[in-house]
C-alpha cells in the first residue's frame, strides 16, 4: 500500500500547519500565562491533540493513562521524533526537559518554550545539578515533569542506554516514575521511516517528510508506574528502561555497568 500523498494534499497540510501555528503563537503571547494550571493542561492538550491531526498522525494509547496533570510525576520516554513532545502532550500534559538546540527550531522552538521547557547543556554536570533542582522543586509544586534519558533520537527499532542524572530529581522529590513507551508506524503497520529526526536531516526536512505519509501511527504506552524510594538512581533508571524496552519488545539488554559507561561526567555526578 502506497503511503505517500500527492503533492496537493501535502501543500494543504503545510497551509493548516501554519495557521495553527500562528494560533499557537497567538495563545502562548496572550492567553497561555493568564490561565491556571488546569487551563492551560487543557489548551496544551487540545493545541496537540490538532497538531498531530493536521499531520495526519493518529494516536493510540495503550495501558493505564495518567491523568491529565499527574502531580509529582517524572515521565521518562524512549525518543524517536521532534514530535514526541506533542504525542505526549495530547494525553497527558507534562513541562519536558530538552536539549538546548530545540530552542532554535522555527516557531515550534518558540512555542515550547513559552510552554515551560527546560533546557539543559549536554555535557555540563553544573547544568545537571541546575536542571535536577528545577524539576524536584516543579514535582513537588504539583507539576508533571518529561525527559528522554537517552539524550538523542533513535530510528525506534533500538533502545539507547539511559543515563540516569536527571532521575535525582524524583529521588528528591519522591515521585512517581511513569515509564512512556513511543512507537511510531506507517499504514501497513510497520515502523515508520518518516516520523524519526535522525540522520542529520534539517528540521524543516523532518517536517515535510512527515507531511508527505498519507497516514502515520503513533501508539503510547504506559507501562506500570513506580515511585522513587529507597531505590537508587541508576536503579530507577534501569527499571524504567526494562519497562519501556518489554512495551517496545526489544530487549532489554541494559545493565548496571552498560549504563554508568553511557554517562557523561554530568551523569555520574551524585
């Protein structure tokens, strides 16, 4: 089955792309920061919830949903696409912790961050120290919280190592850690080759080879959640990864010295 639209069909995507974009940009500089926080939970999910529709993305949720705005939360979710964000989003709202790169993304970059990202040095173990402070303090405030501990994006048929730095934050904050399993297929059900932002492309590119599938798949898991006591945090992350890779059926091949070889001198800091 050919799963590629015909060029109109993706030049009337981009159109409504960019008025919902500019929508977008309209709600964040005048609305998004008068709203409480359950106001803008439910403008961020129906503004992602269109997004994925206008990209001819479809989302299947599997397992147990969190709520809206689970409390004190740390998500943790494998990465494949620049659209992960939103996938998330459109269930379940969440402030993420990105790589300081997204800040320049057009427009979207933007967006994400007027919506509260926070952004990390890759590399920097002050900035890890910073980051693991703003995300307990925004746990424990009530807020829900998004990494990707494999600090890069896949092709989704593999699982990095995670590292396990920004697991601190749910030590101090004792929270509850929600495993997020992200699997992106085309039509025929197989893996998609155009959701993932890998390879170098440009993000522009990335975008228009997601506009051009007739149909793209994204299911969400949600394995069983766990709090962050008396474990530690190499131990946390080693148990969302088992998690994540049996949602994903890959292996879960990650081990204690697999996973402290993976991490940056920011990631073993304690």
């Amino acid at each position: 089955m050919n799963n590629r639209l015909p060029l109109p069909g993706r030049l009337w995507r981009v159109a409504r792309l960019l008025g919902h974009l500019m929508a977008g940009l309209g709600l964040v500089s005048f609305r998004y920061g008068k709203l409480n926080r359950a106001g803008r939970a439910h403008a961020g999910r129906d503004w992602s919830r269109r997004l994925l529709r206008l990209t001819g993305v479809e989302i299947r949720v599997i397992g147990n949903q969190p709520e809206l705005i689970p409390a004190n939360t740390l998500l943790v979710a494998n990465h494949v696409s620049w659209l992960d964000i939103f996938a998330m989003c459109s269930v379940s709202m969440s402030r993420f912790v990105a790589k300081s790169e997204i800040r320049r993304w057009p427009v979207l970059g933007w967006l994400v961050t007027r919506a509260g990202t926070l952004y990390i040095e890759r590399g920097s173990r002050r900035d890890a120290m910073r980051v693991n402070d703003m995300l307990a303090n925004a746990m424990l405030s009530g807020d829900a919280m998004a990494v990707f501990p494999e600090g890069t994006t896949t092709d989704g048929a593999r699982l990095l190592p995670f590292k396990a730095s920004l697991f601190e934050s749910a030590l101090r904050a004792g929270s509850v850690v929600q495993p997020v399993a992200i699997r992106y297929l085309n039509a025929n059900g197989e893996l998609s080759t155009a959701a993932p932002y890998i390879d170098q492309i440009h993000f522009l590119g990335s975008v228009w080879r997601l506009l051009s599938e007739r149909q793209t798949i994204v299911e969400l898991t949600f394995p069983t959640p766990y709090h962050a006591v008396n474990q530690s945090r190499h131990q946390l992350a080693l148990t969302a990864y088992a998690r994540i890779a049996g949602a994903l059926r890959l292996p879960a091949g990650q081990d204690e010295t697999w996973d402290m070889a993976a991490e940056t001198p920011a990631d073993q800091t304690a």
